[in-house]
C-alpha cells in the first residue's frame, strides 16, 4: 500500500501525517517498524532492503520518505519496480513539502496509483470554518466579525494562525482579564499551552473562556499589513496618486482581493485618525498605547504615520472610505472601481 501526502498547506499535511503515525502506532504498539527515511539522501537500494526485512513482532512497517522529489536517482529506480511495491503488505508514505511540477513522471504515477491527499491553502469560507472548529477545540467561541478581522490580518497561514489561536484563547481565560470583558491594559507574554485541550476544570489554561471580539484580535494579534499598505499610506500624504494607485494595483495583479485591500486601508487609516486625536490632546505615547488597545507595532507604524496628515485630513479621507465601502455595499461601484475612485479622489 502506498499513501501520498502532498501541498503547499504543510500544517493540515503534517497533521495528516501525526494522525496516520497515530493510528499505526494503537494496533502497533512497539514503534520498531515505523520508519522514518530522508529522501533527498536516500539511496534506492538501501530503501529496497529495508523493504524486503522481516519485520519484528511480525509487524506490519510504515516507511515514511519525505521530500523525495529532489531525488531523481530514486524516483527513475522506483518507479522500474513500482508494481512490487504496489503489492506490499506494508505501508509506505511519500510525504512532500516542496513544490512539485505538473509534468514530473513520478507525481503522475504516485497520484493516479496510489491513496492521494493534497493540502492547498484554504481560503474564504473555509478558512474562516478551519478557525472557528480550532477555537471550537479549544471550547472558545469567537465572534463573526472576529473571525473575519483574525483572517485579514494573519491570512491562510494556518502554522501561524494556530499560534494565534491559541494565545487568544489563553489571553481570554487568564486571570489578569477584568470581570465584562474589560482589558486590565497591560501587554504581557502569554504562557506556553498545555496538552489536554478537552478538559474544561479551572487547572486548564483555556477554562472558563469568553467569546473572542474584535478588541482581542486587535490587541494581541500584529497584523500582516503588506509593506505596499504602509508605502500606499505614505503616497498619499505626499499628494502622489500615481504612486499610491501602482502600488495597490501591484497587488491587484498578484490576485488579492480589492475589498481586502480596502479593508487593510480602512483599518490603518482608522488607526491613524484615533491616533492624531489622541496626539493632538498632547497624550504621551504609554498613554496612546493604553488607550487604543492595539498592537504595539501597530502603534509604532501608525505614529509615525500620523505625523504626515493633519487632523481635518484623516477626517476626510477616512469619510471617503466609508463612501468607497457604501458604494460597494449597495452595487453602485465595483470594489475595484470604489478602490480606484477612492485613490483618485483624495
């Protein structure tokens, strides 16, 4: 039997592959015939004859060969004498991480000849449905609007996603919360999770949790703002639209959405209008950070950003979103025509 675990969703892969290691290891219980082989350095021969030993306990093995496809060597010795390894009794599991070709002879054959997963980045629905089942685990339960602001800053990267994940759901069961979802305003390094998930009794780190809100996330969580959104920003406080609309049309081109783009706009520009007011009252910058209850990289962008508009101007622009987002609401404009026009006009 041959399984193939393949994509460039190398967190769901590998979780795959925990849960097959899993599963061999109930009816296995020794662990001596679960094999784990690089396969950028394996030789073909030495594979075959760990394949052809009789296993201890009379044992079924699992060969797990992970990123074979950089061995050509390999991949033209195996595929000659695929059919005997198409009949084995045992299991062997090529895993890959890196990016394979279309046209490779070798992911052909393992595709249409043997048991095949892929792992793609999710995206829209089911990556906001991937996140609330990891809270759900975590017996937390997060708001829609939550959901939406965790996805937009962390994006499809479930490796980080998960980290996050985790410390939102340890921040909101920590002790140092107020009672009513009140912050106690202060910036601290959440505790290594435990194992054990399941159990809801107060020596858990995640007992007694309350719904995750869009505060958290912008509190705990440094948004993955691309570097065009600041350098866009700083376009348009230098008067230069030109610049301002290559630049998010840059990213228009790699395939992100416009209303993310918008979204990533609205938000920092949101940012620096709290920011400016707070500023302008002549409030030191410990108090701005308490005050606004964001990320303190995001403070520290946002500072220095404000410093380039005035005031009446934050309040003009951040009103020519709010028309640009309307406009898009109700149909009158296409997300990426509202975009364009919300450029060209400030």
């Amino acid at each position: 039997m041959i399984i193939f675990l393949y994509g460039q969703d190398t967190y769901r892969s590998r979780q795959k592959l925990k849960e097959i290691i899993e599963q061999y290891k109930k009816i296995h219980k020794s662990g001596l015939n679960l094999i784990c082989l690089d396969g950028e350095n394996l030789k073909f021969e030495d594979f075959r004859d760990t394949t052809r030993q009789t296993p201890m306990f009379a044992e079924k093995k699992l060969l797990i060969l992970s990123n074979i496809f950089a061995n050509q060597d390999f991949k033209e010795k195996f595929f000659k004498d695929s059919k005997d390894f198409l009949e084995l009794k045992d299991t062997i599991l090529f895993y890959e991480e890196n990016e394979i070709s279309g046209e490779d002879k070798f992911f052909n054959f393992l595709k249409s000849k043997t048991e095949t997963q892929s792992f793609q980045p999710l995206g829209g629905e089911k990556l906001k449905n991937w996140a609330r089942q990891e809270f759900s685990k975590l017996k937390t339960e997060i708001s829609p609007e939550a959901v939406n602001r965790l996805i937009n800053f962390v994006g499809d990267d479930l490796w980080r996603l998960s980290n996050e994940i985790k410390k939102l759901v340890n921040y909101r069961a920590s002790p140092q919360r107020g009672e009513g979802g009140k912050e106690n305003e202060v910036f601290f390094d959440c505790k290594k999770e435990g194992k054990g998930e399941e159990d809801r009794s107060s020596s858990s780190p995640f007992a007694a949790t309350r719904e995750i809100n869009v505060e958290d996330i912008e509190l705990l969580v440094k948004p993955k703002i691309e570097t065009a959104i600041f350098k866009t920003i700083d376009a348009i406080a230098q008067k230069n639209k030109k610049q301002a609309l290559s630049l998010i049309h840059q990213h228009l081109e790699k395939g992100d959405s416009p209303l993310y783009l918008l979204s990533m706009i609205n938000f920092q520009f949101r940012n620096l209008l709290m920011i400016k007011d707070l500023v302008e009252r002549r409030r030191p910058y410990y108090s701005i950070l308490k005050t606004t209850r964001l990320h303190p990289f995001v403070v520290k962008k946002s500072y220095q950003q404000a410093s380039k508009f005035t005031l009446p101007e934050l309040k003009k622009i951040y009103q020519k979103i709010f028309q640009a987002d309307l406009n898009i609401k109700t149909g009158r404009t296409g997300p990426e025509m509202a975009l364009d026009l919300f450029l060209t006009e400030i």
